[in-house]
C-alpha cells in the first residue's frame, strides 16, 4: 500500500503543479483585476466602407464585450444584429474579419464593392452600442444570443478606414475564479508531496517493535544469560564472526535493515542446531548452547538489505508454522544454565551414544528450549496470522487512500464547477434572427424628428424635404397639397398652422429582414377632437424611417391596443374573417356604389366615410343639372398592396390605398374646362370636349375581425387628398 500511496501523491504532485501554474497564468497574465481578457491592440484597415467581424465569431453570450478604436479620423465603432449589419454593407467594399486565433492574430477577408459613400452609421437606430468622433471611442456591450458583428468605419460613412482596434472579453469575478484554481493548485501539490515521502507512523511504530534488545530475545527462547555477560554492540552491517560471542542488536535500527527473526523463527532455528543424544546410562542429558548455529553447505547468510515492507511483515511473510511443543513422554530432560560460556551448549554422554530419532530430537529440543527443569510442559501457541485487508498497515493506507481520493474528487468539482462558470454559453443560432423593428425610444425619437422635419417643409412647400420623412402614399398626398398651396395661395399668406403628433403611443412588431414597419398613434396638436394613426417604414438598413401612412381617426372611434402588435402568420390570415386582400375591392365596390351597394352590408362606416359618401351625392346631383354635362360617375378602385398587422386579440389592423375618379361626361357639340378651384392646379383654362375628372387619394384604416368573433368590418378613418384633375 505505501507503493499505491507514492504513486497517489506523485500523480497528485503533478495534477497540482499543472492547476497551479494555470491559475497563476490565467490570473496575472491572461485575465487581470479587470476581470477582462484582452487581445491588446492591432492595426485593422479596409480599401473599402468598414471593416466588420463576421458573427461567427461572437457565438456565445453572457460576458461583456468591450470594444476600443483610435485613428487619425474620426471614426465609428458599433455592435448590430447581422441581419442590419448584412443589409447595410450589401453591395459595399468592406473588409470581413473571419477568425480570431490564440492570442492575438485576427484572419481578414476583402469583400468587393461599391466604394460610394453611406448613411453615416451614428444616424441610425439599430446599434445596440456604438460610439463615434475623434480620438479614442470605446463600447461596452454584454453580448446577447443571436448572431451580432461588430462594425468598424469613418464616422462620416466614407471608404478607407484605417483604426487600431482592441477587443476585450469580462467575464465576471474570473480574477477570483483564477485565484482560487491558484489556490487549489498549491493545496493539491503540498498535499501531494506530503503523501509522496512522508513516512507512516504505523511504520515506524512496527519497526520498533520488531526489533527487540537482546534479553528480550532470550528470554522469549527462554535461554536468558547471565547478569554478568557482557553485551557488545555493533553495526548490523558488519560481518560476523564465528568465533567471537552473539552480538546484541541495538533498539534505535535504522529503517532498511535486516530484520531481527520473532519467537517462532528463533524456535524453528533450534532446529539446525546440533541435537541432544541420548545414552542408555545415563537417565539425564547435559545440553549445553553452541556459539552459533551452523551453517548449512552451499546457503550464503540472509544480509541486510533495503525494503519497502516492515521487518516485522517481512519475518511474518518468511517465517513457516510453528511446531507444538509436546514433551517426549518417556523421557526426562533437565536444563543446564553454563557459568563459563552461556552462548555455548554441547551434549556429553556418559556412555555410548546412541542416536534418537529425529521426531524425538526435535520434540525434546524444542522443550528443552522452552520449558525450565522445575516447570510443568506447556503448549506455546502460534503467532496470529491476520488477513492483509485487516493488518493495520492496510487500514491505514486504504483511509489514506480514501481521503486522497475524496480529495481528489473535490477538486475536480471544483475546477469544473469552475471552468463552466468562466465559459459563456453558446448562442443559438438554429433560429433566425428576429428584433423589434424598433425600440420605443427610437420610435418617440423619429416621431419627434418628423414633427420637426413636417413643419419645416410644410412652412415652405418644400418637395425635397418632405421626401426625406414621407413615402407613399403619403408622400403623394402631401405633395399634391404643397401643388395647390401654391397655386392657390402663391403669396404663402394661408400657410397652415404648425402642428405636432404627442404623446406616441408604439407598435413594433419584430421582423426577420427588411422593410420594417412599426405603427404608431399620438394625439395631434390644435385639434382636441382628432388623432393620428400612422405606420413608419424602412426598406433598407440604412434608410430612413418615413411616413408611409397616415389617417386621423376621432376620438369616438375604438382603436386597437398597440401592444403585442405583429406581423401575420399563415395562421392568423387564415384566422381572420375576410383575407386582407379581398377587403379593398369589397370596400371599392361598396364606395362606388353607395350606401345601397351589396358590399355596404359587410362594413361598418366611420364618420369621415359616411360625410364622404353624403358630398358625393350631392355632387352629382347638382353636377348633372348642368346644361353641358351629359353624366357623373365616382368610381373607387384599389392601389397597392394592404399593410396587415395583428392585434394581440387576433383582429387584423389593415391600411390600404383606394383611388377615386369623379368624372363628369360633357355633351356632344359642348366644351368644358376648369375655371377655380383646386383643380385648378392641375388643370387651369384647358377645353376638353368629352370628359372632365379628378382624381383622388384616399387612405383607409381599418380592423378585420376574427372568425371567432365575427361581425363587419370597422372602418377606422378614411383621409382623402386630391392629387390631379384634368379631362380628355
């Protein structure tokens, strides 16, 4: 067992060793007090718009990234989900960094491209950290599960970046764990090395006992010598000689050295010693001790030599059964103790000898050995032979073992509960990514760039700047609004009151790719009594957020909840009680016709429809009674495609286009043409001998129920504008 132990502490030097030095490297080398891992900085550089890493390589979640950048531009520096990072640099020169190699050595890729300047980056909105200007700019951002890369560029969007970057991993309290690895280290190794040499006391114990003093061993032979012999001691190394007296053994033997032989060993040592003979004259035998037994021819003396097992196991393991002492029964046998010489005995017959048999001899040496002349013969019992599991070396060893072992265990626990806390999980990227198409606070921000953008334009009828907040229709509608006002009011002395959308109250679905839309409802400023329904949209990662649609609802009427706003599935198309395509024909068809239209039955009208649909009556009617007109017709028709959303109560929010031709035929030999009003602007002093039209815009909000629910469909606000007149 101490072979089993050395080999345990040797293996448990080494495990400590390996531990301690890992943890001293990763504390004061690799991690630091910061808790961060750092690449240090590297020179990054691209011909092209930014350079950018590939997700790939931020695949784990948890930790936070610190990302740090410097050059002899202002530069910008962001982390965004790959699929806006993807769009925005489609098409683009850019440099890819593909791979990240221990410690520092970062793997480029040169992607082709236009080199033509971009939206600069800190105008948009879907960073999730980003930094940009002069001189050094760092992000700290705790990384997310999905697929993320972070974006190096001129802060102005033009090509040729030239930066030194420095990317950063903290993970949290690993300057602790580090620590404690180091600690766990340098218990392992001093244990280790403890179990390795350090010496049993059991062991030490066994050999003193093993080794008994002189009169000890004689008087377990029962041959004690005189008082006045005396003892010489000597080296247990040194040869011994035949004609010199028996040495002593000194109690203090060092640890390796041949074992002094046990009570059975002396015994059967008796043995190999000349025999008693036994004379016909004589009753009693004179035996007298020799100075040493003989040797036998041919058999070299045991020497001393070093041992790993106790002198005291190694006699056990070499000794043979004792014999039982029985005395010989017919024959009388005295003990005679020398004055002269006690270490010699001799036998002396007084007749002619006659030789015993060897049973005999054996049974009256052995008790002449051990019994006095005066005592009665007795038995001497065999030393106990225990099994080695229950030897006290072995428990001793196999606790030692034991508490090693459990040790050991330990440790490992707590290196891997250790090691499995420092490594981040790994992201899932099985799913494709998904986001909100924007943050509420990006979403109140572009409302409020909007309100301050509107006004500006609106002051000034200015085409140009509209476009950079709007998309159509609205852009349409409002473009055609600027054409009358300044057609109408040239001057800008009926320039309309500068008003703003408060208090927005947002929708953001999340989306998988562009566009993205979001939809949002405020109040309007000036008009207690109206508010604004409206739907952004961005085609691109790096475009703006416009206006695409916009309705004004009242008060009165029931919008839906905002919140858990999203995008149609299959399933909820399928839920719904009309398909959002069908629902602009059904709703044209129902418009043309009128309040008596088979369609009408299928919605239910808002106010602003019903006053829309009461003027056009009226117009005909007086617009037939002239003279020069032969007929009227109104017809509404679909345009474009609906914008579906679902509510969270499974009704579908729906914005539509329908456009509308008022049309006016003119009699055979007449002419027609228009003279005031808004048409006016399209169309001013013009003859046209077969028709006169104009052409409107509507914009239409509204909600589709469920088949579960049931009921018509609500017409939230119908707004709208006209955007050309003419004839033919």
């Amino acid at each position: 067992m101490r072979f089993a132990r050395t080999a345990l502490g040797l293996l448990l030097t080494l495990i400590g060793l390996v531990v301690g030095i890992a943890g001293a490297a990763a504390a004061f080398w690799l991690v630091g007090p910061d808790n961060t891992i750092s690449t240090g900085g590297r020179a990054l550089s691209s011909d092209g718009l930014a350079v950018v890493t590939a997700p790939d390589l931020l695949d784990r979640h948890g930790p936070t990234l610190r990302v740090s950048v410097t050059g002899s531009k202002p530069l910008f520096v962001g982390i965004a989900q790959d699929l806006d990072v993807a769009d925005y640099l489609t098409g683009a020169a850019h440099t890819r960094v593909i791979r990240y190699d221990v410690p520092s050595t970062l793997s480029t890729q040169t992607m082709r491209g236009f080199e033509n300047k971009l939206t600069p980056p800190g105008d948009l909105d879907w960073w999730v950290a980003k930094s940009g200007g002069s001189g050094n700019q760092s992000i700290a951002w705790p990384m997310q599960d999905g697929r993320y890369s972070v974006v190096v560029m001129n802060a102005d969007g033009t090509p040729a970046v030239d930066a030194k970057v420095s990317f950063g991993i903290e993970l949290h309290r690993s300057f602790g764990i580090s620590l404690l690895v180091l600690g766990g280290g340098l218990v392992a190794l001093v244990l280790g090395i403890a179990l390795a040499f350090r010496r049993s006391p059991v062991q030490d114990a066994d050999e003193s006992a093993a080794v008994p003093g002189p009169a000890a061993t004689a008087t377990a032979l029962g041959t004690a010598p005189a008082a006045s012999t005396p003892v010489a001691a000597r080296s247990p190394f040194a040869p011994a000689d035949a004609g010199s007296p028996a040495t002593a053994v000194v109690d203090d033997v060092p640890a390796y050295r041949q074992p002094v032989a046990d009570e059975a060993t002396e015994k059967l040592a008796v043995l190999d010693r000349p025999m008693p003979v036994r004379t016909k004259t004589t009753p009693a035998l004179v035996v007298q001790r020799q100075t040493e037994p003989p040797v036998r021819p041919g058999v070299q003396p045991l020497r001393s030599a070093p041992m790993l097992m106790s002198p005291a196991a190694v006699a056990r393991a070499k000794s043979r059964a004792a014999l039982p002492t029985t005395p010989a029964p017919s024959t009388s046998v005295n003990t005679h103790t020398p004055t002269a010489d006690p270490a010699e005995i001799t036998a002396t017959p007084a007749a002619e000898a006659t030789p015993a048999p060897v049973a005999d001899r054996a049974d009256a040496t052995l008790a002449s050995v051990a019994e006095p002349a005066d005592a009665t013969p007795t038995l001497t019992p065999p030393a106990e032979t225990l099994p080695l599991v229950e030897s006290p070396e072995f428990v001793k060893s196999d606790e030692a073992v034991k508490r090693t072992a459990a040790l050991l265990a330990s440790g490992a626990l707590l290196l891997t509960a250790t090691s499995c806390g420092l490594m981040p999980p790994k992201n899932n990227l099985a799913v494709p990514d998904r986001r909100p198409a924007v943050t509420v606070a990006d979403a109140t921000a572009v409302v409020a760039k909007y309100n301050e953008l509107n006004n500006k334009a609106n002051q000034t009828r200015d085409n140009k700047l509209a476009a950079t907040i709007e998309a159509e229709p609205t852009l349409a509608q409002t473009l055609a609004g600027y054409q009358i006002g300044r057609k109408l009011d040239a001057a800008g002395k009926e320039l309309g009151k500068p008003f703003t959308f408060t208090d927005p109250i947002v929708g953001a679905p999340e989306f998988a790719a562009y566009p993205m839309r979001f939809v949002v409802t405020t109040g309007v400023s000036g008009s207690a009594d109206t508010r604004q329904l409206g739907v952004w949209e961005r085609q691109s990662a790096g475009a703006p957020w416009l206006l695409t649609h916009s309705v004004y609802p009242g008060h009165s009427i029931d919008l839906p909840s905002m919140e858990g706003l999203r995008t149609p599935s299959r399933a909820d198309v399928t839920s719904l009680a009309t398909h959002p395509n069908a629902v602009a024909p059904s709703l044209a068809a129902y418009l043309s016709g009128g309040p008596k239209a088979p369609e009408a039955k299928l919605f239910t009208a808002s106010p602003g429809m019903t006053k829309l649909l009461e003027q056009r009556a009226k117009s005909k009617v007086s617009d037939a009674a002239e003279s020069y007109i032969a007929a009227v017709t109104d017809t509404f028709k679909p345009s474009g495609t609906p914008v579906t959303f679902i509510t969270k109560d499974g009704e579908g929010l729906v914005f539509l286009t329908l456009t509308e031709q008022y049309l006016q035929r003119v009699e055979p030999g007449s002419n027609a043409y228009w003279t005031s009003g808004e048409a006016t602007a399209f169309s001013s002093m013009v003859k046209y001998t077969q028709t006169l039209h104009q052409d409107y815009l509507h914009q239409v909000a509204l909600v589709i129920p469920s088949k579960a629910t049931g009921g018509p469909i609500r017409i939230l606000s119908m707004d709208g504008q006209l955007v050309g007149a003419g004839g033919s």
